[in-house]
C-alpha cells in the first residue's frame, strides 16, 4: 500500500509539473513600445510583455537602468528593432545578463527589422562626420504600416521558435493584426489622398518612410545632420529653402526641443506639428494599427 500510495504521488507531481509547464507564460520583453504592442497582439495571454522604452522617450538615448539587466535575464524573447537603433544602450545591458536565450543568434532574438525594405543605405563609409547615420539603413521604419507588417510576422515566428505549441494561436492572432493594420493603412491612405506632393520639413531623420508611404515630400530637416544640433547658419538655410519652397509644415516628436521649430514657423509660417511617434505616446494610440492614424489626423488636420 505505502508502494502504491508513494507511486501514485509521484504520477500526481508529475502531472502538475506538465500542467505548470504548459501553463506557464514566455516571458518577452520588447525595447520599444510599437514592438511591444505588436507582441501582446500576437502572444495574448501566453506571454507577459515588459517593454523597456517609454512612449515619448528617444528611441536613441533609452536611460539604461540596472533594474532592466533583471527584466532581461529573465525573458524568454527580446524583440529588438534593429539597425542599430538601439546601439547606445541595449548590447551594454544584453552584455551584463547571464542569458543565452536572448543572445547574437538564439532562437529567442528578435529583430524587426528584418525583411524590410530598407531606405538611405548610405553608398559609402559611414563616419562620425556624418551624424548620426546608421550603415545598415534608416532605422526609423516602424511608423509606415507595411513595415509593421513585416514587423509583425517577424514577432510571431520569433515567438513560435520558442513556444511552437502555441504557433497556430500566433498565427491566427497575427493574421487578426494584419487585418487591423490593413484596415488602417486604407484609412490613412484615404485622409492623406488630397495632400499628395505636400512638402513638409521634419526635425529628424525618422519620417522618411512615413513620407514615403503617404505621399509627402520630405525637403528638408531642422537638424543639419541626423543626430547634430542646428547651428544659427543651419536655421538660416532652412528658413530660406522653405520660404523658396512655399514649405507650411513642420513635424516633430516629442523629445526634440521645440525653440528652434518655433523660431523657423515663426519666420515661415509654417506651422509645427508635434506628435506622439510610438504606442501609448498619447490618448487614441492604444494599439500599432492606430499609430498611424494618429499621426495622419494631426497632419490633415494641420494642412486643412
């Protein structure tokens, strides 16, 4: 009796060490918010998604916290953009955890950016007299819808190499985004339609696949070089090609300071429009396939 009492115990530990197993969520985090919201719309509720990067902070210049080198000794999945967008703060942390899982070439890595079709791949050397110029591409590729896409099928067979348990949940998930993104994307298309040509200035190097997608043109940037200050000769250029160019609009995120976009409106009468560039930036950006609407709203919304 005591022989069959131990066995039966045995098959019952058992048991629920399957259950706990199968029940247990990959732990994932993602560097940036758009990733994350693309991840929690693939994974559901087989995955907690910890999401380094704030909604308004500089995908650039994310503060490095010793509390994150914990968050990502424990993930299962790190879903990176890529290109070297994170390059200032994210391999010195990777660099100080213990995990194997999340390294150059694991299962568990996640680079969005893979696939997508990429813009200003410089021709050339990069060097540091050239700003902040990423050898690989323009990073900046989140905001144009058919990059999410990608972005989005990207994440889902990430999460699929470590838990194909659950990849048909993953796939069918990911097909309910894209149809969502879709659905987006037409939206946008409609709204912008009218205001196709309609040259813009951008603080920053990071509209360019933006623009693109929904027909602005692009003449200009506040910043002289990506990533380096404008100088007063810089801001004086700039008011003259927009004032030559009839140019009425100027866009910017959040985390760029202001004073100078003022200045050039000022001088222009362009007017400035500063919008929130990831998910949870503000209000009515729940989720990846409202970002762009968002963004198209305040524009249309500008140029009326």
């Amino acid at each position: 009796m005591k022989a069959v009492h131990i066995l039966a115990v045995t098959v019952l530990l058992a048991a629920t060490s399957l259950a706990t197993a199968a029940d247990a969520k990959l732990n994932v985090v993602a560097t940036l918010p758009d990733l994350g919201a693309i991840a929690q719309a693939i994974a559901g509720d087989k995955a907690d998604i910890k999401v380094i990067g704030k909604s308004n902070e500089d995908p650039h210049y994310v503060q490095a916290k010793p509390s994150f080198i914990v968050t990502l000794n424990n993930a299962d999945v790190l879903i990176q953009n890529g290109l070297d967008l994170e390059i200032g703060w994210l391999p010195a942390l990777v660099d100080q955890t213990r995990n194997s899982k999340i390294r150059s070439g694991a299962p568990g890595l996640v680079t969005a950016a893979d696939g997508i079709p990429l813009l200003e791949v410089p021709n050339e050397p990069v060097t540091r007299a050239m700003g902040d110029v990423h050898p690989g591409g323009n990073p900046h590729f989140s905001i144009d819808p058919e990059n999410g896409k990608i972005m989005a099928k990207n994440i889902a067979d990430g999460l699929a190499r470590v838990d194909p348990a659950d990849s048909a949940l993953f796939q069918a998930n990911l097909a309910t985004l894209l149809a969502k993104i879709s659905d987006s994307e037409n939206a946008c298309l409609a709204a912008m339609a009218p205001y196709k040509g309609t040259k813009v200035v951008t603080y920053h190097k990071s509209l360019t696949y933006f623009c693109q997608r929904f027909g602005l043109t692009e003449v200009g940037t506040v910043e002289p070089k990506p990533g380096i200050p404008p100088s007063p000769s810089h801001i004086t250029e700039l008011i003259d090609l927009m004032k030559r160019e009839n140019v009425k609009l100027i866009l910017m995120e959040p985390w760029h300071e202001r004073r100078t976009p003022d200045l050039v409106a000022q001088q222009t009468g362009a007017k400035v429009v500063e919008f929130a560039a990831q998910v949870g930036g503000a209000p009515d950006i729940t989720d990846y396939p409202s970002l762009c609407k968002s963004i198209t709203s305040q524009v249309v919304a500008a140029l009326k």
